[in-house]
C-alpha cells in the first residue's frame, strides 16, 4: 500500500526533541528522511532511557523513538567539507528541518538564502526557542525555560500551596508542540510549492507555540484583565484527582446529570444532598468539604472497576494511567498501538506508534533508527559525494 | 514580502467540531488559508462559547467568550439543526462541496446522522474526513467518553508529573486537545498531498487518547525496558542541574533556570559572583550537582529571589544561559518579544471590540499565512454559505429558515 508522503526527500539536523519529532511525523507517513548527525551523535543518544539504566549512544529509548524510519548520517557542520555536502544533499532535497539555534546557523552552513539559491524548490523549517526574530531571538531555552516563557508551567500547581513552584510537565512538551507546528508548517509550504513551484523559509518558535495553547487563560487578561493563578481552586467541581485502594482515578462530573449518577454510584449518601454541594459551583465553592467526602469513599474503591461503573453511566472518569496499565490496556492492543522494533544493537524495544489511522495510506514502520552514520556512504554516494 | 497566496487558499473545509480538540485541528488549516466553515447550532452551543472570559465591560453572551474567540479565528459559522433530516440535507451538500470534513464527536455520531464517511464519499470521491475521537473509532473502549482534562490523567502524563513525594498532577490545560488537534493537521495535510498526487481522499481514524501518549516516548520505554516508571521530580532533570523553576522578587513571581551543562554551571557561578563554586567539589560536574542538588537548589534560590524574574532572566541570557520568567498570562500578553514579531492579532469583532489574541505560530518567508478575521458569532455567515458553496436559493433559503432547519 502505498504512503502519503512517498517520494518526499526530508533532510533533518536536529537533537533532541523538536526538529527530529517533526520529521518522524513524515518518515512514519513514508518521508525519506535523513537525519545528519554530528560526529558526537545527537545529544538524545546521551539522554535515557537506557536497558538497565547503563547509558550507550545506540540505546536510548528516547532517541529509537524519535528516529525511526529515517537514515543517519554524520557530517560535521563545522568545517567546509560538511557545509559542501549539507549543500549538495540539500540540491536533491524538498525539505531541510533544523533546530540549531540561531546564533549557530551561519557557522552550521544553515543559511536559507544560501541553499535556496542552490535548490529554489527547497523549503527550509527552522525551530528556535524564541524565534529568528525580535529582541529574544539569540536567547537560550530548555523545556522547563520555553513552557515557562509561554505560560503554561505558570499554570501548574497547587491551590493553597504557594511555595510549591510553577510545574512543568513531564518530558520535553515544548518540543513536541514545537515539533507539531513545524510539521503542520512544513506541510502548508510543500502544498504551497505545488502552485508556486519555489519553496520558502519556515520559522518557528518554541516560547509561540507555547503560548499558542493556554486554553482559555490567555484572553483573560485582554478580556478582563485577570492574571491566571496555579493557587486558584477550579470554579466547577468534581475535575479532581482521587486516591483509590490500588491507584489514582480522575474524577470527571462537571455535568449535572454526570453528579446525580455519580451520587448513585456512591449509594446516594446523605452527605452529596447537602446545600453545600447542590450545583457544580457550589461543589467548587466548598471544594474542601467536598475533597474530604469524595476521598473517604474512593480509598475504597478500585480504580478499574470505579471507572467501568461510571462509564457505564456514560461519566467520563479516567484512570490515572500507569505506563504498565497503558501496556497492558485490551483497548490498545486491540487497536494495535505499541510497536515493536527490533534494533541491530538495542535489540527489541516496545513504544508508542501510530498517533492516526490514515485508512489510505497507513502509519507503517519500516526501519528502526539509525545507528549513528549507519548510512554516511550509501547516502552521499546517492548524491554523487564521494 | 508575502505576497504569494496562503497555502490553502482556494481549499474549503467543513468543520462539525466543538470544544477544543477539533477547533484546534481548524485553526491551523484557516491559518494556512482554507476556508473553514464552522456547523454550529443554536439548539447546542458550543461549549467554550458558553465558557468565560466574557470581556468585563459587556454582558456575557455566546458570541463574546475569549476562549471560543481565540481558538475560532479565521473561520466562518453557519448554524444547522442536525436533529433535522433537512438539515442533514444541507450538511451533505456542504461535504460535497468540501475538500476536507473534520469533527470530533464521540465515535459513531456522524455515522448515525448520515454524515459518516462513505456517505460523504459517494457524494465526492476524493474527500478526506478525520474523525477526532477520545479513545477513536475502533476497539472495545470506543463508546466510552472523554472530556480534554480527562486525557491528561488517561495517557499516563499525569502519573510521571508532579512534585516529588505528592500525588499526580495535572498540566493546567486540557494538554490533550491541542496534541490531538495538531496532530490531527498533520494527518490532513499529510493526507491532501497524498491527494494531490494520487487523486485519492481517505477516512482518517485519530484517537486523541493514543496522539497524547506518542509524546511521552521517553516514560512508556523506561517501562517497556525497564519496568520502571520515572517518579514524579518536580522542575528537576536527570541531565541538567540547576534546574528548576526558582522564586523572585516580587508576589508570586518565578524564574526558569537550566544549566545544561560543566560550561554553563561556570558562566552561571560568574553571574552569582560566586565563581568559585565551579571548581568546588560539591558542584563542578553534573554528578556532583545532582549529589547535592537540595543544597544547590538553595544556593540559587537564594539569588533568585534578591532580583525580579526580569533582571534574573537579563542576567543570565546574557551569559548564554537559558533562563526565562514563568509568565502568566499578563506577561504573555505584554510580552516586548512577541509583540515585536507581531504574534498578537487585534481584529475588529462586532460584539467584543478589538482585543489581543494570539496568533500564527509559524512565520513564511512567501505565503501568506496569518489571521483573516475575527472569530464568527454564531450563524453568522448562514446565508452566504448555503448561497454561494450550497447553491441554494434565496427562497430555498427562506423556505429552510421559516422551518427553523438553520436553527
């Protein structure tokens, strides 16, 4: 069967997170895509996890991960032989996805201008955590700096708990969402291409895409001039986490006929008739009362079988999903989810696949990822390198 | 220098979605440039335009709510009673003059209205529809619900999030509604190149329970290989440190530091004036800091919180170190940076005024990708839609809305 984007020459110098998810979207649609590493190896091959926790650079987890279905190779951008063949590979390229910083472009042979006048049709997607442009452009960012400078991590915390920093989330988020929009970019500049004919430069920035997602938070302030506080309790309840007798639940019935089921469930105790909690606001307006009712009951219950009961009633409770109960989940498998690669060096790893079904063209795994310069000779050679 | 049109110009997309998930998904393709058209109905309103923040100086209503103003922008709104089969009528002649249908109501919806994929593919072959459901289309959970909060707990990212020794946390958003959205653009775009060489549309399936777990690669394989998941640790990482987000100045206000590397630790001791600590024992190398991390911790909190996040930021970025304040909203808002490379978009809106949204993520060199207009009210652009992409007449029109089908 065929893929959505066979054919489609994708060249990628990226680490970490955002430029090399960016381009795992497209290799797993069927991209050809070629990672180009520096002779040290994209830092994620130093990052776990590791089998055993014993760090190797062709084991990371995260780094298989990310990498699948593309070729590697290594080029060191820091002399003229990489620029020349970063220039010669990128002639046969339809689109490079970078995430050097900045103030490395010029000295990485990374100059749109440059390649542009070399293959017109190339697009060029470049992630920075604050952009090309403006007066934070040079500026570094990890994850915990880019989620903060968006906004989110500020939104993270604990009511009634005010020395308990903003949190961010687990992971390198930003550059997933980074990744994201510079795929969704990339993509609306090769359908520009088709009409055009020419490529162009797509810029991208971590702090933006961020800030792209705060939910309703953000228009609070032009709106009402409100500053969102992590110390805030949630107006409507119950949206709240809950300790059962072998897990956490997340309790879901902001609706009012989600509550009058969920009080059902709970065997219609006398305490869910109380004026304190006669509606959502008034069950978060007196939240603490609520939380300590909710908790006595729950520490009974099972997580699973809490779940199933109130979905069966059509309330959407969710557990709080442990990575084994993702493993292990009837659903998933079902669906066919969790992928197994078998690397030359690693050996078999088990991680998450397809996030979309594309009936036409399927999500397909097709190689694990590169070990590092694993294809140096057979890729240059295709572009007449020696 | 854009002077080439967007990338989906000319494209038309028919978007039955609500909430966030869907919309998200939208947006994008209304930044790219398609014409996007929104099936709305006044029998269920949407849920965020019910939704503060409702501007203080005017009455709320379900054309003023910021939420459904941010995530809407760009797009046009029609209104059709789906509980109608006339309406339904009308929908199917929106999808066939569409080249994308996107919606996000629970699995099986669209089909029961008649609106499902091989209904709509018979009425125009290459038509790609994607269905953004909680748990997706297939498999035994597939009936079940999901609200966007509920994700967030679901796919595992709320068990590995928190501060160390406290329950699982949350992400402060509904995370799983923009993953799932933008994922959901991906497929889209993926799938009209796909079209645009082969002539083939598709049926995209995308549940958004799987699209949040495929950004936590690096805790579902620590279990995978190892049985083990990562504990919960705060701002902390395992290869960075300091690294946290650390109190300032001020009420309330913190600052993000990350020191990724020996190097940055040194430059970072300098702008302490304390450079000594880079060679001292207890700090020198990334082991070291991690070993005493408690007693670093204090030691650059100590500093923090002498200066604003501002002047810490300053300092440290001008060392070449990453560091930035944990903005709020306001300082979102306010931001010199942004505004400068002109992310915020202020649009007239007839019943909210001009007011700062947020805009294009990206920027293009030759396309011309940015906010068309404000956010619709609700029906807002009924008569033209079912006009001029529908191709109904005046007194069809007249005729559908006297029997209330464009309710």
């Amino acid at each position: 069967m065929a893929s959505a984007l066979d054919g489609l020459r994708v060249l990628e110098v990226g680490e970490l997170v955002s430029a090399p998810y960016a381009t795992k979207l497209l290799a797993d649609l069927g991209a050809d895509v070629v990672k180009i590493e520096p002779p040290a190896g994209d830092r994620a091959r130093r990052r776990g996890p590791f089998p055993g926790g014993m760090p190797h650079p062709e084991k990371s987890g995260l780094f298989l991960y990310l990498n699948t279905n593309k070729r590697g190779i290594v080029l060191d951008l820091t002399t003229p032989a990489g620029h020349a063949a970063l220039e010669r590979l990128a002639e046969r390229a339809d689109l490079l996805v970078h995430n050097v910083h900045p103030r490395d472009m010029a000295a990485s042979g990374l100059d749109y201008e440059r390649l542009s006048a070399r293959n017109p049709r190339l697009v060029v997607t470049s992630i920075a955590p604050f952009g090309l442009s403006g007066p934070h452009a040079g500026w570094r960012g990890t994850d915990v700096v880019t989620w903060s400078a968006g906004g989110v991590a500020a939104l993270n915390g604990v009511p009634g708990e005010p020395d308990l920093p903003p949190l961010k989330t687990f992971g390198d988020q930003s550059g997933f969402q980074a990744a994201l929009t510079a795929a969704v970019g990339s993509l609306g500049a090769l359908l520009a291409r088709i009409k055009r004919g020419r490529g162009e430069h797509v810029e991208v920035s971590t702090q933006e895409c961020v800030a792209t997602i705060l939910e309703l938070t953000f228009e609070y302030w032009p709106y009402t001039q409100l500053v969102a506080s992590r110390l805030g309790q949630k107006p409507i309840q119950p949206l709240c986490f809950m300790e059962c007798r072998d897990g956490w639940i997340f309790l879901c019935a902001i609706e009012e006929h989600q509550w009058e089921r969920f009080v059902e469930i709970m065997g219609n105790p006398e305490w869910a008739g109380l004026e304190l909690f006669t509606n959502r606001l008034a069950r978060g307006a007196n939240f603490d009362a609520l939380q300590a009712f909710l908790q006595e009951w729950c520490r009974d219950q099972s997580v699973q079988e809490l779940y199933e009961a109130a979905q069966r009633r059509r309330i959407p409770f969710a557990p709080v999903s442990t990575m084994g109960d993702l493993v292990a989940s009837p659903h998933l498998r079902a669906r066919g989810f969790f992928v197994t690669v078998d690397h030359p060096v690693a050996g078999t790893v088990t991680m998450p696949g397809a996030p979309y079904k594309l009936a036409a063209t399927p999500w397909l795994l097709r190689r694990p990822a590169p070990c590092l310069g694993q294809h140096t000779a057979e890729v240059l050679a295709e572009a007449g390198l020696p | 220098m854009t002077t080439d049109p967007a990338p989906l110009a000319g494209l038309r997309v028919a978007d039955f979605t609500w909430v966030w998930a869907g919309p998200f998904c939208t947006l994008q393709l209304a930044h790219l440039g398609a014409e996007v058209i929104r099936v709305e109905t006044a029998t269920r309103i949407c849920v965020t335009r019910l939704l503060p923040p409702y501007p203080r100086d005017v009455a709320p209503g379900p054309n003023r709510s910021g939420y459904f103003n941010q995530y809407n922008q760009g797009k046009q709104s029609i209104t059709l009673d789906l509980k109608r089969p006339e309406a339904v009528a009308v929908a199917r002649r929106l999808c066939a003059a569409s080249d994308v249908v996107v919606e996000n109501f629970a699995a099986g919806v669209m089909d029961r209205m008649g609106l499902g994929y091989d209904v709509l593919r018979a009425l125009r072959s290459d038509i790609v529809m994607i269905s953004l459901s909680g748990y997706g289309a297939t498999g035994p959970d597939r009936d079940k619900v999901s609200y966007g909060p509920a994700q967030v707990p679901l796919s595992g990212l709320s068990s590995v999030t928190g501060y160390r020794g406290w329950p699982p946390m949350h992400v402060g958003i509904s995370y799983g509604d923009p993953t799932g959205g933008l994922h959901g653009a991906v497929a889209v775009l993926a799938a009209l190149l796909h079209r645009s060489r082969s002539g083939e549309g598709q049926y995209i399936d995308l549940s958004q329970w799987e699209s949040s777990m495929t950004v936590l690669p690096d805790a579902i394989i620590s279990w995978t290989m190892n049985g083990v998941a990562p504990p919960r640790d705060g701002n902390r990482d395992a290869d960075m440190a300091p690294h946290g987000v650390f109190r300032a100045a001020g009420d309330d206000r913190w600052v993000a530091i990350a020191i990724e590397d020996d190097a940055a630790w040194a430059r970072f001791a300098r702008c302490l004036g304390q450079p000594e600590l880079a060679a001292d024992a207890r700090f020198a190398t990334l082991v070291a800091r991690k070993r005493h991390e408690d007693e670093l911790e204090d030691l650059v909190a100590a500093w923090t919180r002498a200066r604003s996040p501002e002047e810490t930021t300053a300092l440290l970025q001008d060392a070449g170190i990453a560091a930035f304040t944990a903005a709020t909203n306001r300082d979102v808002a306010e931001d010199p940076h942004l505004d400068a490379r002109g992310f915020f978009v202020e649009l007239p809106h007839p019943e909210v005024g001009v007011r700062r949204h947020i805009g294009v993520p990206w920027r293009m060199s030759a396309s011309d990708c940015r906010v068309r207009r404000a956010a619709p009210c609700l029906g807002a652009d009924t008569e033209r839609v079912l006009a001029e992409v529908c191709r109904y007449t005046d007194a069809e029109i007249a005729e559908l809305r006297a029997r209330q089908i464009l309710a």
